[in-house]
C-alpha cells in the first residue's frame, strides 16, 4: 500500500504536472522517464485515508492528510491533459 499526502505529491510534481483535489480523492500526474527511454506523464487516483480538520489553524488540513493509491495508469501520457483525462474517466464510483 502506497500512502503520501497531497502536500509530497505536490513538491515532487514539476510544471509538466498536475496534482487536483476532486472531493476526497486526488488526481496526479508526473512528468518523467520511464522504462524503455521514454518520457512522458504518469496518471494516478488517490484517496484520503485521514479526515481533515474544519478548523485549518487546528489538526490537519486537507494538504497534509494521508492519501492511499486507488488506482495508476498502465500506459504513458503524452501530457498532463491526456493523463487527467484518463483519469476522470476511470475515478471510482461514488
């Protein structure tokens, strides 16, 4: 089990990037090497294993609460659009 928090994934995440809330679930994609020389954008679901604090000045906020991988891609994105698109279209059912 993969956990991390909004706030590490979105320091680990360049401009090629995107790390989006979408209600209690994050979306991220990265752009980077991967296997066989190529570059391109990852796609990952995440969701919060940790219930923020209403109040942000006390417990955590959503930023800082735990997140657990749901669900990654199997393929490589030419960008961070089709990533986020891949991923919209494959978020859990509510």
């Amino acid at each position: 089990m993969e956990t991390t928090t909004m706030e590490r994934l979105q320091m680990a995440t360049d401009s090629y990037g995107a790390v989006v809330r979408y209600g209690n679930l994050v979306i991220a994609t990265s752009y980077s090497w991967h296997k066989g020389g190529v570059y391109g954008n990852d796609a990952c679901i995440y969701h919060l294993t940790e219930t923020p604090s209403e109040n942000p000045w006390q417990g955590k906020s959503f930023i800082e609460c735990g997140l657990e991988l749901i669900k990654q891609a199997d393929q490589i994105f030419p960008d961070d659009g089709h990533a986020l698109a891949w991923a919209l279209a494959n978020l859990p059912e509510a």
